[in-house]
C-alpha cells in the first residue's frame, strides 16, 4: 500500500458504521437509491468528500489547507508529544467504564454529519458550505461530555468561519410577516414604545395590571426558566410605574440593563439616591439598599406592606446596534445568569428591548447549554427568538459576536488543552470579522 491510499484510509477511519451504509448506498442502482432515506445519500456525499483525491485539488484553490499540509505544520509538536509518551512516567489512564488515551496525531475527522444538520426538506446538502471537508479537531480524546457542544459548533464552522456565518445570517435576516392582529396592543399604545416598527406580538406579551409594557415571554423546553425582553421605558412618570410594576409582578429577582455611558437613564433608575430616600412611581416606592459594584445595585420596591428585592445589573459599554467591548466582564455576568436560571425567571432589558436584549438573550442561552453539555443550533435559537420578539438580533455584527462571547464563555472550565487551543484560535479569527464589521 502506497503512502497516499494509507492516507486515504487514515482520514476515512472512525467514520465506522456510517461510512459502511454510505458504501452500500453507492452500490445501489438510481432507483433504489431513490428509495433510500436522505440520511444515507448525505453520508455518502460526506465520505466521498473525504476519499476523493479530486477534493484535494478543490480545497487548494479555496485557499483551504489538507490534512497533509496541517500534518506538516504540526510535525515537530507530534514529535515533543511521541518523546513525552515514551518517559518511564507516561502512562496510559484509565476511568472507570472508559479508557482515557491520547492520539498523536495533531489531527483527527470529525464525525460525519447527521440528519439534523440538514433542516431543510428541500436541500441535499448542508445549509453551510460544502467546501469545508477538514476541520482541525482535538488530539486528546478524553473529551469531557460538557465539551460536546463546543466540538459541535467548531465541526459546523470549519475553517471559513466568515462563509458559514454569512450563510446562516442570510437564513436567519429573513423578514416575519406580521399582521396587525398580531399586536393590537403595540398599536392602542403607540405613545409607549421607542419605536414605531418593533411590533409587540400579542400571543406572548407581558401583561400587567397598571399600564402597559413592551415586553415579551421567551420560553424553551431546554431551559426551566423564562426569559422577558423589555424595553427601557420612556421616561414619564407612569410609564416608568408600568415598568417597576412589571418587575413587581413577575418576581424578577435581577434585571439585566444593557446601555451605553451617554444613554440617559438615571431617571428610571435612582441609583444616586441614598438608602434613606425612596422615589415614587405611580403606587410604587423604590428604594436603593446596596451598592454591590458601581453597576450592580439592589432595590426594594414597595407596594404593599412588605417590600420585593431585586439587583439591577448594568452593563453600560454596549452601544445601540452594536456590541459589548467588556468582554470579560461579560463572561462573569453570564455565569450569573446560568446561575440564575435554574432558579428565577430573569428579564433583559435595552432601550428598544430587540437588538442588545437579544443578543445578550442568545448568548445566555448558548452558555447554559454549553455548561450542561447539551447540543444545539444556534441559528435555530436565533430564528426562535426572532419569531417571538420581531426585530430581534439587530444586525450581522451582533450574530458573530454571540459565537464569539459562547466560546469565550466555555473556555473557563475547558480541560482539554487541544480543544482550549482550537477555542482559542476560533475566537481571534472572529474577533478579526467583529473589527471588519
């Protein structure tokens, strides 16, 4: 056997199972083939993909690199990793029901996709690009089962990060129809929203007894509590009652306020007041308790005899349309709200309650998944929160910088140095298309 069929072999191995069912596929005649379930003609594209010498040639004129060539560029690190192996001390680990090993070398395929990467009924092949055959996976397979969804959505990005993005942003900007029926009370209460083109849909709007607020509910089955999308009420007496009383109401025991420096909100948030003063909106008092930090405070609201606590946390560096520049303090604030979630609903609020509330909403979502090591599709989340809160997720910049701050995110309790490198090296390519945005 010549190097270049041991090659060959070499990328094909681990595909297992499905790549035997793809062979049979591509045995049948056409009309059986037409018979057979999308899964297996997907698998076939797949493993064709890999074996093709002809893909190759293709991949180099994308400017996208071989597993030759990544094997290259990696040999002196293969070497350090054979010459630490082979120390009296290096031994091979084993865990209960499972044996922990490590593969040398620096490369491995991922595993072919399924039929849940293709949505669509009508493609044959995946939404993404299909000239990202090699993506640069882990050498260490002791991969800890929270690491899973990390892995996934390296595998769906592959090496041209920006393609694929692109490609799910343009099925994600897609404009929802929505008739007038929809959200009748957006339009009896025009004098109550920012702004006159993000509607307020009826089915999941948050309602309360005093007044009226553009807010809405955001449930999901992976996740035990809701969210509310709300926006910073205009600053008039009862509308701001309107809005503490939806806090009252709902038990939101933190509120997260996505702002810039220069946005004006100090009038619906006394955080200058001392302790002793309390200001009154409407039939509500709001007094100030605490100062954690200088942008995470604590509140009484008072409508009755016993008072409701809540702590509004601020992050004031993200201007409107755009994005955090904290990032690391963001990824603090996110294990809070993962924190939070197994107990309290939490609401997120931004001026338009759309764009930034949002944005912070999807990549809340993401982190908690990420942390209980649950699968998913992050364009799928996106067109969620989309049909539930119309013009949300504001532009394409904000799209990317939810991967960004998900990844940043899983790179605090990530043990596997290969993966944490991969991680790593994703996040400074899409930070390269943040600053191109």
């Amino acid at each position: 056997m010549n190097k270049k069929e041991n090659k060959s072999r070499t990328i094909v191995k681990g595909v297992g199972k499905s790549s035997e069912e793809a062979r049979k596929y591509e045995s049948n005649s056409e009309d059986e083939r037409k018979q057979q379930p999308k899964k297996l003609k997907i698998l076939s594209l797949f493993r064709n993909s890999q074996e093709s010498s002809e893909d190759d040639k293709r991949m180099k004129k994308l400017n996208i690199r071989t597993v030759k060539e990544l094997d290259k560029e990696t040999k002196k690190k293969t070497v350090r990793k054979t010459a630490a192996a082979k120390r009296p001390n290096a031994k091979e680990e084993k865990t209960k029901g499972a044996s922990t090993y490590t593969v040398l070398s620096t490369y491995t395929q991922m595993q072919p996709p399924t039929e849940n990467d293709f949505e669509d009924e009508n493609m044959n092949v995946s939404p993404c690009p299909t000239n990202i055959n090699v993506v640069p996976a882990v050498a260490a397979i002791n991969i800890n089962p929270t690491h899973a969804p990390i892995l996934n959505l390296l595998y769906k990005l592959g090496l041209e990060h920006s393609e694929v993005m692109k490609e799910q942003w343009k099925r994600i900007d897609t404009k929802i129809e929505i008739k007038a029926s929809d959200c009748q009370a957006y339009n009896e209460n025009k004098n109550w929203n920012q702004e006159k083109d993000k509607e307020c849909l009826d089915i999941n709007r948050v309602k309360i007894n005093d007044g009226y607020v553009h807010a809405s509910y955001f449930e999901t089955k992976e996740i035990p509590r809701k969210f509310i999308l709300s926006q910073i009420p205009i600053e008039e007496s009862k509308k701001i009652a309107a809005f503490w009383s939806m806090i009252y109401q709902e038990n939101l025991k933190t509120v997260y306020v996505l702002c810039s420096a220069d946005e004006k909100i100090s009038g619906i948030f006394p955080i200058s007041n001392s302790g002793a003063d309390s200001v009154k909106f409407g039939n509500l008092q709001v007094r100030k308790i605490e100062d954690f930090s200088e942008d995470l405070h604590c509140f009484d609201i008072y409508k009755s005899d016993s008072p409701f606590r809540t702590k509004i946390q601020f992050l004031n560096d993200w201007p409107e349309n755009g994005v955090a520049k904290n990032t690391k303090k963001l990824v603090t604030v996110l294990t809070n709200v993962v924190d939070d979630l197994q107990q309290n609903n939490i609401a997120i609020v931004s001026r338009r309650g759309t764009g930034r509330a949002a944005t912070f909403l999807a990549i809340s979502y993401g982190c908690y998944l990420t942390k209980n090591g649950t699968n998913f599709n992050l364009k799928k989340i996106c067109r969620a929160i989309r049909k539930q809160r119309p013009g949300a997720i504001s532009n394409y910049l904000q799209f990317v910088f939810i991967y960004s701050m998900i990844f940043q995110f899983s790179l605090q309790n990530m043990t596997d140095l290969e993966l944490k490198t991969r991680t790593q090296k994703t996040i400074q390519d899409i930070d390269l298309i943040l600053k191109n945005e």
